[in-house]
C-alpha cells in the first residue's frame, strides 16, 4: 500500500485542511485543495469585500435578445442584491467597472483561438454564455475570470493584477457553484455544461501559466484533472439533451454540435503513439495500471487524429488538449501523482499535442517546457521513447507524422 507523504505542518492552514489532516498550501483567495474538491475554503470568510467605486447596470435579457444586441431596452442601475431575475442565484459582491472592461474582453476581443470553431460560431457560443451568465452568477464569475487570464497574457497590461484577479473571480465561482449545486434545476443544466468548458480551459491555463519544476506543474495538473472529473459528473452523458440547447442557440445541425461528435470513424488513425503500446506490453505496471495507461493512449491518438484533420476549425483542434485531460481515467491520474514513469511519457507526448496549439492563447510553451522537463527528469534510460516528443517539441517547423 502506497504509504502517505508526511508534510510539514502549518499554523495558518484554513479550518477545512485542518479537518481533513491535509497538508494546506496557503494560498489565496482559497487554497488549492479546497478549490479542487469544490470545498468552501475558510479564507474565503477572511478575504475583505471587494472593493467598488461604482456598480455597474445590467439587465436579465429575454429570451429574444441578444446580448450584443444595440435594440435591447435601457438597462435600470440595480445593485446585483436587488437584481430579481428569475431563477438568479444572485451575487453577494458588488460588480465594477474593472469587471465590466473583463466584460466587453470576454466578448470582443478573447479571438478565435478559443476553442469553439469557426468564427461566427464562436460569437453565437459567446453571446450564448453571457446570456446564461446574466442569469446565473457564478457562470459570470468564470467568464469574468477567463477574461483576466487572457489579459494577464498580453503586452502592456498589468499583468500581475489580472492574475491575481482571474485567480479570485475564479475561486468565487467554485464557491457559488458548490453553494447552488443543490438548488440548480433542469433549466440550468446548459448553464453548468457552459461554466464546466470554461473552467475546465481555465484551470488548464493555470496549470502552465507560470513556469515551474515538474513536481509542482504535475501537482497543478493532477488537481486540474480532478476538477475537470468532479464537475463533469454534474453534468453526466447527456450529451442529446446539450445537442437540444445547442440546435436551439446555435442553429439546427450547426458546424459547433457536428464537432463535438466524435466518431472514430471519420478520422483517419495515425501512428503517433504506437511506440507507447508497445511499452506497456513489456512494463511491471500491474493489469489495471496497464489497461489505464492503454485507455489514456488511445484517447490520445484519437486526439491527435483529430488534430490532424484540417477540415476541422482550428479552435476545435486546440480544444482535443483539453479534452484529452478530461477524458483519461482516473487511474491514470493516480499513476502521474506517484510519478511513474509510464505515465510520464505517456504526458509526454501529450506535450506534443500542447506544442501544436501553441498557437492558442492558454498553451503557449507549455508543451515544449513539459516536453523537456519530463526528458530531464526521467534521464537517459527512457531516451529513446521521449526522443519524438523532443524532436517534435524543439524542430522549427512541426510535422504531422508520428514516429517512425
């Protein structure tokens, strides 16, 4: 039996990690461990109000207008407390004019690298979220939120405050997600489908957004694939009724829900991980660790498959990074938090996955950084099975091929 880790252990930890005998790593608004298991942190109680020089006008839309719309009837300035929407879970903090900038970001200037396909589709898929979230706060918190992660990524702009900024709005969220779970009726199962797609892109941003040694990159994304699972099984398979709410915002049978069907068949098989196949028929794991790494295998060559497809809108190809951490079974994510080494190189070459949409806003280096600091790590005797993650992390131009 895997023996437990001792840990140093701290006076300032919050009143939840105390409990739980976790060690507790302090940071605010929330700590980490709370944050993953959707866990209201007691620091949360601590944390002064949220500064507001002004509170900022909006209205609950109708269903016949559009957010971005010019026609929509003047809005009446309420504070968010007396905002009576139906079916509101109404915020508890003031709204303000950094929040409205995070705003009119969100939905003018995030691009199109986003994730979501082609361009039009993408300002429906927007447009939908923000309709949603004017109904629902803690969606309007996580929107908020990517917005300051964007920003915090663009030359000129203070990127420590919208850091800081994204990191509270997002913590926020998780608490008025967990505080209205209970209370979320059929109406809002859209609603959690929208703030899981965008959480889920966020906490893979903070992941990699600053770059740190492999044990602390591999903590982060271990957390990260166990919140992507925690709020996925709120919204469970039910993908017939999510196609329903797509067809009705997005138009009957649009490129966005063709998408996001995934059919083997349609893609054609490459051969970038058939070396990892062939690793788990000679390696020690036992059965179940082998059948979890074989299942993250092929849910990555699927992925890549996919990625290859240039028929496919580019955003889309850069979400299969994403959807790959989504899909990996948990067994797999236990054997990356021991640190084994099959399960390294498997992450590996995800990194290449990563390295092809660098493009995208929440990637960046992060693939190549992996790349290498898995190779450092694991050293030579694991060379020749990292030699293509490196080959294709570090040459200029990037080819389509798997290894050879």
């Amino acid at each position: 039996m895997r023996q437990r880790t001792p840990h140093r252990k701290s006076r300032f930890g919050c009143k939840e990690c105390k409990q739980r005998h976790v060690k507790c790593d302090e940071s605010r608004p929330a700590c980490v461990n709370c944050t993953t298991a959707l866990r209201r942190c007691s620091y949360l109680d601590t944390e002064a109000a949220v500064p507001s020089s002004s509170t900022f006008s909006y209205q609950c839309p109708s269903p016949a207008t559009s957010i971005g719309s010019s026609t929509a009837s003047p809005a009446v300035p309420i504070t968010p407390e007396q905002a009576t929407c139906r079916n509101s879970h109404v915020p508890t903090e003031p709204y303000d004019l950094r929040h409205m900038e995070l705003l009119y970001h969100f939905e003018h200037n995030l691009g199109y690298n986003q994730g979501f396909g082609d361009t039009l589709t993408r300002q429906k898929y927007q447009q939908m979220s923000l309709k949603q979230a004017f109904r629902v706060s803690f969606l309007m918190d996580e929107l908020l939120a990517i917005a300051a992660a964007h920003k915090s990524t663009l030359p000129g702009e203070d990127q420590a405050f919208y850091r800081s900024e994204a990191t509270r709005l997002q913590t926020r969220s998780l608490s008025r997600f967990t505080v209205a779970d209970g209370d979320l009726s059929d109406e809002d199962f859209l609603t959690v489908f929208l703030f899981s797609t965008w959480l889920g892109q966020h906490v893979l941003f903070d992941t990699f957004s600053i770059p740190a040694d492999l044990p602390v990159t591999l903590d982060k994304l271990v957390h990260c694939m166990g919140l992507h699972r925690v709020v996925r099984s709120v919204v469970g398979g039910s993908w017939d009724r999510l196609r329903f709410h797509f067809d009705t915002h997005l138009g009957a049978g649009s490129r966005f829900v063709q998408n996001m069907i995934i059919r083997r068949e349609r893609y054609e098989t490459g051969n970038e991980c058939r070396h990892l196949l062939r690793l788990f028929e000679s390696s020690d794991l036992n059965d179940a660790s082998k059948a979890a790494c074989q299942e993250a295998v092929e849910h990555l060559q699927l992925m890549f498959d996919i990625h290859r497809n240039t028929d496919i809108p580019a955003g889309r190809r850069y979400s299969t990074v994403q959807e790959w951490s989504i899909r990996v079974p948990a067994e797999y994510v236990s054997l990356l938090d021991q640190r084994r080494p099959e399960a390294l190189v498997v992450l590996a070459y995800w990194g290449v996955l990563m390295h092809k949409a660098r493009d995208c806003w929440a990637f960046g280096a992060a693939g190549q950084n992996l790349v290498r600091s898995i190779a450092a790590h694991l050293g030579s005797y694991w060379g020749e099975l990292l030699a293509w993650p490196k080959e294709m992390t570090e040459a200029p131009v990037i080819s389509i091929s798997g290894p050879t």
